[in-house]
C-alpha cells in the first residue's frame, strides 16, 4: 500500500521526524494531475502520471487493443492465430509453465495485439520475479499478473525492460501476462526474453496480523539489537508489532547505510488508517496510550532492498 506521507501529527501517538530527512513533502512538490482523477471516460478509468502529466489507461479488469479500446479479460477470448512456437497461448487456459529451474524462454508479440500467457505453480507465502527484456523489433513490453481466480493483481511497464514480483497469497496457479505496453500507442511486435526466479518466502508478514513482534530497548543499551529485513518486490509490506506503554517516548532509527524505507504507524484499534507516515532516518513518537503499535514498512516508489533499525525506549523523557 502507499500511504502519503504525513505533513502534521496525530492523535493518539505524537510523532518527531529525524533530522536526517529523506522526503520533500514540502509546498514545492509538484501537484499531482491525477488528484482528482481526471479519468472518467468509458473503461478508461486509471490515470497513469508521466513527468506529470496525466494519462488514462484502460481499468483493472480490462486490456488496451492496439485500437485503443479497453477490452474485458476472459478465458473465452484466446484466439489462434500464426506466431511464435508456443502459440496459440492467448488466454489463461493455455497458458505454459513457468518452472524455478527452466532457463529464459525466447518468445514473441506477433502478431499487433498478441498475448502470451504463463503459469506458475505458486507456494504461498513465496516470492516470485519475471523479467521481460525487449529483443529484436520494436516491442515496449508490459507484464501483467493474476491470482489462481483470474483476478489481476499488479503489472509492469517496461522501460523498456519490465521487471514485477508478487507474492503468493495461497497455493496455486498464478498467471504472468506478456503483452504490448499500452503506454506506447503505436501497434508495435518483436522478439522478448522472458526470466523468472523464485525468491523463497517472505521474511515479515503483509499485515498486522501476521507481524512480526519486536520490543524496545533502553536508549543507553550497550549492544542494542538490529532489526533486519528486505523489500523483496516493489508492492512488499513488512509489519512488525512493538508494545508501547502510555507517556513512554519512543524512537525507531534505521541504519542510513541501508535503503531506508517509508514507515506507516498503526494503533491496535485501527490498523487501516495510519496515525503517522514518514520516510526519515529516524521518528520519535510518545504513546498516549497503552496499547499496541505496528509498524508497517514500504517503499513509495516501488524499489527493492534491504534496511535495518532499531527501537529504543527513553524511561525519563
């Protein structure tokens, strides 16, 4: 999830940001052109900003055609047509197999408006990655992915090379989509090389219930305990679970020679609408209250890496 990032502070936690400040949210940040969303015309519905400046891209649920209209996507619509060796393979249903094991696979977009579709036989709680490199011809490639129901979960456009991960959120097929990028509206075919990996499970948990707990420690410990962790895909959420005690000052210090990433602050009684958002070296917050608070770490922009931080505790401050 991306969570805007906090410019005052909330009740119930009082929030100071480090002095090592990552993020400008300040009155020079350019205005975003998709709020609000100007695209409110047929099935065009997402707004996409490049150098900003909106765009409307076809919705969820539905795929550009080189004419320009957004058609609906169904395991009915696979159609046969001359192509690559692996063809027909339009449609979820005959879709081929992506193994950990196989080597990269050498396809093509041919004809204008052909699909390629994939199968992974996804363990959940794992962590995989596809790669698309564009080759001969002039193909921007665009790597679209569904869950075991047909549902579309994230894509990405290349640039030109188009890289996406997701995690698998139950045992079973999930399905890689390799299409032409509607960002480039010319009807464009070519050759692709297509690499996938697994990266084994997730280290912390998506969400507050399956965070992992951490505790505080006196601000003078002579060894203080690092946190360590990885985004391993760009829509990636670690969330951990630290006990606060009402009136206690609290301070939550990443390692700066690290990727450091965005942090949301949730309470107990409401884990969907964050009390507090930064991107900063360190936050110092002081709980008004006893209660349990969880930490949710992302990156705004979709990067991956490793961090680490600590958590201190001051008893007379």
């Amino acid at each position: 999830m991306r969570h805007p990032l906090s410019r005052f502070f909330f009740l119930p936690l009082t929030a100071v940001l480090g002095t090592g400040c990552l993020v400008n949210s300040g009155p020079n940040t350019p205005k975003n052109p998709c709020d609000p969303n100007p695209c409110t015309q047929g099935d065009k519905t997402v707004c996409v900003n490049e150098n900003n400046q909106a765009r409307c891209v076809c919705r969820e649920g539905t795929v550009q055609r080189p004419n320009g209209t957004c058609e609906p996507l169904s395991t009915l619509n696979c159609p046969e047509h001359p192509g690559d060796s692996a063809e027909p393979d339009d449609c979820l249903a005959r879709a081929g197999t992506l193994t950990k094991d196989s080597a990269s696979r050498q396809q093509s977009i041919e004809p204008v408006g052909d699909y390629d579709f994939f199968r992974v036989d996804a363990t959940s709680r794992d962590i995989y990655s596809v790669t698309v490199e564009p080759k001969q011809g002039a193909l921007l490639p665009r790597v679209d992915i569904f869950d075991p129901a047909g549902l579309w979960l994230t894509s990405q456009d290349g640039q030109p090379k188009a890289q996406v991960g997701f995690k698998a959120r139950a045992t079973g097929p999930y399905y890689v989509r390799v299409s032409h990028s509607p960002m480039d509206p010319s009807p464009a075919t070519g050759l692709y090389a297509l690499s996938f990996s697994s990266l084994g499970q997730d280290d912390h948990g998506d969400g507050s219930t399956e965070s992992t707990s951490i505790s505080a420690e006196e601000w003078n410990v002579p060894s203080p305990t690092n946190r360590y962790g990885r985004l391993e895909y760009g829509l990636d959420e670690d969330w951990f679970s630290l006990s606060v005690t009402q009136g206690t000052l609290y301070r939550i210090e990443f390692d700066t020679s690290r990727y450091v990433p965005a942090a949301a602050f949730f309470t107990r009684e409401d884990v969907k609408n964050p009390v507090h958002t930064s991107k900063n070296s360190y936050v110092e917050i002081r709980a008004q209250s006893t209660t349990t608070l969880y930490i949710d770490l992302y990156s705004p922009q979709g990067e991956t890496g490793s961090y680490a931080f600590r958590v201190f505790y001051y008893p007379n401050r």
